[in-house]
C-alpha cells in the first residue's frame, strides 16, 4: 500500500502503466476538524463505489441498477458536470 500526504485542492493520478492517457484524478476537496476527509473523482469510464457497496454486490445486474441510481441522485443534486481537471 502507498501512503501519500495531500492538502486541500491536491490530487494524485492514477493510471494503467500501458494507458496513461486514461487515469483518474483523486482530490481532497475538504478536510474537516473530526478527521473527516472529502474526495473528488474525476475519470472518464471509471465507476466509483464505496467497498461496503461493492462488497455488497451480487450479481451485475444489481451493480447496472444502484450505480444509474447513484448517478441519478448525484445529478440531481450537484447537476450533470463534465471531467476537465487533470491536474
């Protein structure tokens, strides 16, 4: 495991040794008193889950349901945004 020291509105990128040109950007966005931290994704073709939902998961089918649900919801509340920070 790396562990990486990050401040507020820094990033790291990550991507397949073969394919640079498709990462994904992760971004401290805030970082609370309680210790709390929160992260911004940005990547095209990803899907971003947390691991007690993924562990959930059964079949595929289910996974196809819950992530256009959680697309959804995030839309609905943030609107549709477009990935154009890598950096």
């Amino acid at each position: 495991m790396l562990l990486l020291q990050r401040h507020i509105n820094e990033s790291v990128v990550i991507h397949n040794k073969d394919d640079p040109s498709n990462c994904v950007v992760v971004r401290v966005c805030d970082v609370y008193p309680t210790g709390d931290v929160t992260l911004g994704f940005i990547g095209d073709n990803y899907t971003v889950v947390r691991t007690e939902i993924f562990n959930q998961r059964t079949t595929l089918e289910e996974s196809l349901c819950e992530e256009n649900l959680e697309l959804e919801t995030q839309e609905q509340y943030y609107g549709k945004q477009t990935n154009s920070y890598y950096g």
